[in-house]
C-alpha cells in the first residue's frame, strides 16, 4: 500500500501498511530519530506474509511526518506515545499488538500503561524500563560510551550525516557479526533523502516527558515479548532481562551474537516469534 498521511490533533503522520486489514494488526514503533523505513520492507512483507495486517510510521521529525525547527521540538515524549494511538485511529482499529524497538520499545509500554484498551500484547526489542525502577541495569560498553561521546558530525551536511550514521550502525551491531555497510549505507541514504529535514531527528534528544503514565510496569496486563541481543553496546541484556521479569507474563527471547536493532541476519528468528507471540489465542 502507498505512504498514507494521517491528519490527526493538528499535525500529519506518514503511515504505511502492509497485508490484508482483517488479519491480526501489527503496529510498529521505531526508536529514536530514526523514520518508518528502519522497519524494513522485507521485515514488514515476511509479518504481512505470515498472515499479519502490520503499519509501520513516520514519528514526528523523522521521514515525511511533520517536522519542527531543528532544537525546538513542539511536542513532549507523551504526545509520540498519543501519536500511537492516533495512527491506529486512523485505520479505525480498536486496538493492535504494538512492537517497539529501543525508544520505540519504551513508547510501546507507555502504551500499554497508558492506552491499556488500545493495546493486545507488546513485543519490546532491544529496548529497557520506559519508567523509572529501583532494579541496577547495566551501563553501555566503553566503546559506545566512547563514540557518542567524541564522533562529530555537520548536521548541515548531508554526506557528513550519512558518514555519521552508518558509523553508529556499525557501533549498535555489536561487532560480533560482519557488517554490511553497502546495506547500512543504502538504508541511511535513503533515510537522509526522504526526509522533510533530516537535522530535525536530534529533536527527539531534547524532549521533555510532558503527562506520561507513572504506573509500574507491574501493571501491564497483555502478553509481552522480549527480544533483546546478547551484544547490545547501549543496553545490555540485564536490561531485556529485567523487563521480561518485571511485567507479568513477560517472556525473554535473547539473540545470540545480535546487537542494538532489528538485524536482517534474526529476521528468521524474530518474524515466527512475533508471529507465534501475536497469535489468535490472545487477539481478542
């Protein structure tokens, strides 16, 4: 299906779906500064494939969705969690399984927290607690710590971005597995090229939380799914592991050798997961 704009509360999200609309809806929420096409075509064709009606989405500053003057962002992380909802609105249903990925994770269980009706089961990927906890996680490794530290970049400069990305591509793989840079190069390029104003996507570092939901995450009364890589450099897997122990009927699925995303090389293991976890048994 074509690219879709949503004009909802004012602003307007690009949307895309894949499938037959009767089949169990997928929703999908990427991470930070990041648009809809890091939830890549063939990821969302194998869902579509396995009898799946799934949306992926634009979130404000990222791709076609609107887009606000580069450091001053004109809406708060609650606003991204109610553009969830609104996105779903606009396909007219009731409510979905929603699969985040690292920030997109904590929107998806903000969500749930927030929008309970809304919401028929969560897969969090690569992602940790979207509220505050009194459990230790582990910090990143020293080397990310050590990249977003010291790499520069010329948000003026598209080419200077593009270099920029594919070197934090290769940073969140983990290092434990070839990287594709033709792939990533690819995917980033026509990420830079298509959106409204790519220097925009730093807004998302400077939000303000604005009225989320301070509900435990005790609270959460959908099935949940886990997935979360062995080498993840910005979240390591004690924060998977807490977040399958802390929401009830959470369940851990860890990738061997997988870093910080949706890797193509755990597409094989991670579609039937979602498929298997997205189920009719619980679609009611």
């Amino acid at each position: 299906m074509a690219e879709y704009v949503i004009a909802a509360g004012g602003i307007e999200l690009c949307a895309e779906s894949f499938g037959d609309p009767s089949d169990p809806p997928i929703l999908l929420i990427m991470g930070t500064g990041a648009s809809m096409l890091w939830w890549e075509e063939g990821f969302c064709r194998m869902l579509d494939g396995s009898g799946r009606f799934v949306i992926r989405y634009d979130q404000r500053d990222t791709g076609r969705s609107v887009t606000y003057e580069p450091g001053r962002p004109g809406y708060t992380a609650s606003d991204l969690v109610g553009d969830a909802a609104r996105v779903l609105d606009a396909y007219e249903i009731p409510a979905a399984h929603v699969v985040g990925v690292s920030a997109g994770g904590a929107f998806a269980q903000l969500l749930a927290l927030g929008y309970a009706d809304r919401v028929l089961s969560l897969v969090l990927i690569s992602t940790s607690s979207a509220v505050p906890g009194d459990r230790e996680l582990p910090p990143p490794t020293e080397e990310f710590t050590r990249f977003v530290s010291s790499t520069h970049v010329d948000w003026s400069d598209a080419e200077s971005v593009i270099d920029y990305l594919v070197a934090y591509a290769r940073m969140l793989s983990g290092g434990r597995r070839p990287f594709d840079e033709v792939a990533a190069r690819d995917l980033v390029r026509r990420d830079v090229e298509r959106a409204h104003d790519f220097a925009a996507a730093r807004n998302h570092d400077m939000l303000t939380d604005g009225e989320l939901s301070q509900a435990p995450l005790s609270s959460i009364a959908v099935p949940t799914l886990v997935i979360h890589g062995i080498a993840d450099p910005m979240f390591p897997l004690g924060h998977g592991e807490a977040l399958a122990q802390q929401i009830p009927d959470g369940k851990l699925l860890a990738l061997p050798d997988a870093g910080h995303g949706v890797e193509r090389a755990d597409w094989a293991t991670i579609v039937p997961a979602i498929v298997e976890h997205t189920g009719a048994d619980h679609a009611d």
